[in-house]
C-alpha cells in the first residue's frame, strides 16, 4: 500500500509539474465553498476548458520546484486549488467571478505560461481583458474589413470593365452591320 501511494504522489507532482510548464494558472483558497457551488465551479471550468485541480501543497511544491517556478510557492499555504488554462483570462475570468459571488472563495494569485507570477490584484485585472478567442475574433474583423472593401472595389471594377466592353462590342457589331 505505501509503494502505491508514493507511485500515485509521483504521477500526481508529475502531472502537476507538466501543467505548470505549458499552461497559465489561478490558484484560489477554496475553503468554505459548499458541495453545489463546487459541482457549478467543475462544470463550469470543464466548459471553459479550465483544468481544476485540488492538490496538497506539499506536492504542487514539488511540481513546482521540478517546473521550475518555485516562486509559486507563496501561494501553495492553506486549501489551494489551481485553475490550468492555455488562456490565462479564461480562467482568471471565471476565478474572479466565482471570488466575486462566494465570500469564502479567495484568489490567492496567478502564474502566467512564461513563469511570472501574479498577485490578486493582477489576476483581477488579468480577469477583466477580453479572452484569445475575442481578440482573435476583433483581430480578424479588423482584417475583413478592408478586404471586404477591396473586394467589392475589384468586383466593382470588374463588373464596369465588362460592361464597357460588352458595350464596345456592341458599338462594334452595329457599326459592322450598317
């Protein structure tokens, strides 16, 4: 049974290590939240692709150190939770939210990808930046845009060069006809 459970702690700071190296993190105190508030909050972070994970401190402090962002560690005291995302305003986002409806649900700080660190208040404003995909989307209407309006300027010129010469060959089959 101890061998396994050392395997199992293994795969755990393993997983853990792996997530801290590729993806973005919240990590939130989770005390006080009820059972139907943590049923909401899985549901809603598995929606928005956000990995929750509840871990013991002592090995997130492991991963941590193997991941090599060891400054996290400030934040792995007392019931910590972490939200894993590829979008660091998805989960902030969400976090900030439910920090914002359950008073017991604290945002302890955040990690971005790159290994900074984030305190509480960065993590708010973190929450408040439009998502990857919004800015994609404002990113690529911006660029739509002007080609919609080149596109119809070509069409535009196009459809008047045809018609001059549609028109030229008209003026040329009645001028050969006569």
């Amino acid at each position: 049974m101890g061998s396994q459970s050392r395997e199992e702690k293994a795969r755990v700071i393993e997983d853990l290590t792996e997530k801290m190296r590729s993806n973005a993190a919240v990590l939130v105190d989770y005390k006080g939240i009820n059972v139907a508030q943590s049923d909401e909050l899985r549901k809603r972070s598995r929606e928005a692709g956000i990995d929750f994970v509840v871990a013991k401190n002592t090995l997130a402090l492991r991963a941590a150190d193997a991941a090599g962002v060891e400054q996290i560690s400030e934040h792995l005291s007392g019931p910590t939770a972490i939200a894993f995302s590829q979008d660091p305003v998805v989960s902030a986002k969400l976090m900030a939210e439910f920090a914002g409806r359950v008073e017991t649900f604290d945002l302890k700080g955040g990690l971005l990808d790159d290994g900074k660190l984030l305190d509480s208040q960065q993590v708010v404003a973190l929450s408040r930046l439009p998502g990857r995909d919004q800015l994609i989307a404002q990113v690529v209407g911006g660029v739509a845009s002007p080609l919609t309006g080149l596109v119809t300027a070509l069409n535009n010129t196009v459809q008047g060069f045809v018609i001059a010469l549609g028109q030229v060959a008209e003026q040329k089959r009645e001028s050969g006809e006569s």
